[in-house]
C-alpha cells in the first residue's frame, strides 16, 4: 500500500509496536509489517513536505562501529546505562472532547479510538488526565455540588454520565481494557473560595479545606463505582495563574499545608491511600521552588508521588527551561516527574498542517524525557473545528480535529510526532543512555520490557542530516529528512 497524507485522512497508516511478522492489514494505508532482529534496524519517519506519516522508510543493518571523525554527525546510544521507568503517554479527556465525540458518526467514533488508543493500528496511548467537573474546555461551568452544599451531601457526577465518562470507558476498552487514569482540579466551587467565583484565581477559604479534601476523596469513589480505576490526583492545575477560567492560586507553602495537613490525610482516611498525589501541575519556570518547599517537608512528602510539569512558561521566546527539570530529578531522585499539560494556543482553521505546532512536541518529549521525566499526557484529545468548544473561548489545537459540520476527522502532524513515542515507548520502558553530537539533532532512547529498543531522533533544520547511529559496539548509517522525525526499532 502506499502511504499518503489527504488532510483528512481514513486511518493514520501505522505499525505494530511488538514483534510483528503478520502481512499489512487493509484497515489502515501504508501499514507494514514489523520485523525484530538484534542485528536488524527498522526506520519510522514523519517529514514536512512529504507523504510520510509514521511511514516505514528503511531496513538497516548493524556493522561493526568504526570511530567517527569530528565532521560527522552522530547518535550514541549506551544499552548497558538506564534511568527512568516510563509510566505512558496519553492526552485528557475533557468535557469539550467528549462534546465534540458524540457528534462524530459512529465509523468516525471507532475510528477515532482506535488512532489513539490501539496499540497496534493507532499510536497506544496508555495514559489518560480529565477534570475535577469543569475547566475551561467544554460549553459551560459546572461542578457536582449545590451551591453552599458544604456537607458536600448533594455531591453527584451525573453532569460527567452524558458525554465524559462514556468516552472514558471506550477508551479504556479500546487500550486493551486497562489505561492509567487521573483527574485534575481547576477550581473549588464558588462558595469555597476568596473571590466566590470558579473563574479569575481566587484562593480556597481555610475553613473550606477538608471540605475539598473530601470532594477528592468523593469524586474517586464515584468514578471508581463507575467501573474506571483511578490511578491519582493533581492537586490543583497551574496553582499560579489567574485565569479567567476556572483557576485557583496556592502559594508552595499552601499547597504544601494542603496536602500534609487535609487531602494526604483525607485519602488515607477515606481508604485512598494508594493513589497517587501530583503536586505542582504548572510550568517549568518556577517548578524547582515548588519541589524544595514541598519535598523538603517530610510530613508533606510522604503524600506526594511527584511533581507535575507544563510547558507554557516561555515557548514564544525560545526558551522552555528543561533544565529546571533535571534539577529537580537529581535533587529529590525519589519522586516523579510527570508532564501533565500542553497544547498550542491560538486556533486557526488553516493552521491545522502548521509543522512547528508539531516540533513543539518532539521537542519538548525528547528533553522532557532526557531529564528524568517517566509520563507526558497531552492536552484535549479531541476538539472540534474552532478549536474548541471553550465556554471562555480559549480555543486551542488538538492533534485530531473532529469538524462536526461534515463529521470527518482532521489528523495533525502532531499526532504523528506524539505516535513517534508512544507507539514504540511502551508502559514500564526504561530510558537509555542517548546522545548527539550536534545540538541540531536531538535524540532519546528506551528498551521496552520484551528487550525491544527504539530511538526517537528529530531533526528541526530545514536540510537533511546525514548521521552514524551507534547501539555499543554497532554501527549504521542513515539520513533523517528536513523537518523530519524518525523512530529507529532494534
């Protein structure tokens, strides 16, 4: 089959993450079979201006490593030194995605699960993120109390039965039955807050904090009696940003008080021990603050799994603070980092092809993950063909577009480039010991759990790179296209 990229297209052409040595299926164009060998390398490239799309490009084999001269561009790759554990990759599953999939014809619906979700004939997203009831992405505000309903007795996720958690749980089915499932507050309902208002920051009254410690311990009941484990909590999404959406500030001091004093405690007590705390869930610029006032404290540290990540600090200037990141992995090496939000800003309907929206993850993965980060969870899933819906009108890119005035689905490059991870880095992978020599060429590596490995390599200059790929002692040649992302398969 060949492969092609229509703007809108049937089913994204890709590859089987396992060992695979079945023939191509005839449900997705361009699909080719996968081939493990130890001296064998399999090519996967998505490039701007081509019709490659997770498309297999070449069949390499390894020779003996012979020393490269300085004017040669290479990839190293140690097997022998790993760090981190992966937990998965996925995006959230918001109201607004969830709108936007029930309006999608039912083959567009199935579609839809199976290009993200399918391990085999999509990219395998293992990792899923929704809302605490509502933040700005969906048509309104809502939370799932009465007003003033302290005793917290009127508590219901009926507003979530319509569109969200069905979406949940066919995406759970379509993962193979089992995905890793957290939630994330963006606001305390009105009453609860300085400001008595879900929307524009405003902090949460003391007398109001085991009260909204129990609405997390609720909220998990309640999903779990819906069938749909889940695995953790932020604590509060981008705790620093007045927005004028639904937000909510908390110093690192409060946020700390929060979790030692109420929710760490509360979960315990409701018999939520073992879920998972995130603190932080806000950008990298000021992320190393928050790990010291927060991991420094013994009593608010046992609650904590890790520190959650953004990407939002300075992308329009150039720079995206990645270092702040490694700083904080070999300062507190017991706890997690977790890239729990990004998206690109500023929708518009011609822009869906624009390549650098694209870059911008391969980007931010490749260093996300050399410096310690174990799970990177997209933003909306889906949204629709403005960008939304947003009841602030925030609109915002989606690596698929459902356009619900024709019911077709619009892939973005993005999608190809989060595929070029998540398809191949599966659950429980562990980083590997990967450089370049040029600064031009960025890479990582991982082995997966069946000794399968695969190196992501993105090149974010506008000439093909020639460049030697060693693995130890092994040695192969390849050329990675302009504006090119490739995933090499050992």
């Amino acid at each position: 089959m060949k492969n092609f990229i229509p703007i809108v297209l049937v089913l994204p052409a890709l590859l089987a993450c396992g060992p695979q040595t079945s023939a191509p299926t005839d449900q997705a164009p361009g699909v080719d079979s996968m081939v493990n060998s130890a001296t064998e390398v399999m090519v996967y490239t998505t490039a701007k201006d081509t019709d490659k799309r997770l498309s297999l490009t070449d069949k390499l084999t390894f020779e003996p490593g012979v020393q490269p001269f300085e004017n040669e561009v290479s990839v190293f790759v140690n097997p022998n030194k790993r760090y981190q554990k992966v937990l998965g990759f996925g995006g959230a599953i918001t109201d607004a995605s969830s709108e936007v999939f029930a309006k999608l014809p039912a083959d567009k619906q199935e579609e839809l699960l199976k290009a993200y979700f399918d391990k085999e004939e999509g990219i395998g997203y293992t990792l899923v993120r929704t809302s605490i009831h509502s933040s700005d992405f969906g048509s309104g505000s809502h939370t799932y109390i009465k007003e003033g309903d302290k005793s917290l007795s009127t508590f219901n996720i009926d507003h979530d039965r319509e569109f969200r958690i069905p979406l949940i749980k066919r995406a759970t089915e379509a993962a193979g039955g089992e995905i890793t499932f957290y939630a994330s507050p963006w606001s305390a309902p009105a009453f609860m807050k300085s400001n008595n208002n879900m929307l524009r920051g405003g902090k949460l009254l003391p007398e109001y904090h085991e009260t909204w410690a129990m609405y997390f311990a609720k909220f998990i009941k309640a999903y779990e009696a819906e069938g749909m484990p889940v695995w953790g909590v932020t604590i509060q999404n981008e705790p620093m940003a007045v927005q004028r959406w639904e937000s909510m500030i908390y110093t690192a001091e409060e946020e700390r008080d929060f979790l030692k004093n109420h929710l760490g405690p509360v979960l315990e007590r409701e018999g939520l021990g073992d879920k998972k705390i995130v603190v932080w869930d806000h950008n990298r610029d000021l992320i190393t603050r928050r790990a010291n006032v927060i991991f420094e404290d013994p009593e608010a540290a046992k609650y904590a799994w890790g520190i959650g990540f953004h990407w939002y600090e300075t992308w329009a200037g150039g720079e995206t603070m990645h270092d702040n990141l490694a700083l904080v992995h070999e300062s507190y090496p017991t706890k997690n980092l977790l890239f729990t939000e990004g998206t690109n800003e500023n929708f518009r309907e011609d822009r869906y092809q624009h390549w650098p929206n694209a870059e911008r993850y391969g980007h931010s993965m490749i260093n996300d993950f050399n410096r310690g980060t174990v799970g990177w969870t997209d933003w909306n899933i889906l949204l629709d063909h403005t960008g939304g819906p947003n009841h602030v009108e925030n609109f915002c890119f989606a690596p698929i577009h459902g356009d619900t005035r024709t019911g077709e689905l619009i892939y973005t490059p993005t999608y190809y480039y989060i595929g070029h991870f998540s398809k191949f880095v599966r659950p429980e992978a562990q980083r590997v010991s990967t450089s370049s020599s040029r600064s031009f060429l960025l890479a990582t590596s991982f082995v997966n759990t069946d000794n399968q490995m695969a190196t992501i390599v993105m090149n974010h200059t506008d000439k093909p790179v020639n460049y030697n790929f060693f693995v130890g002692e092994g040695q192969t040649k390849l050329t990675i296209p302009p504006r090119a992302m490739q995933t090499l398969v050992y």
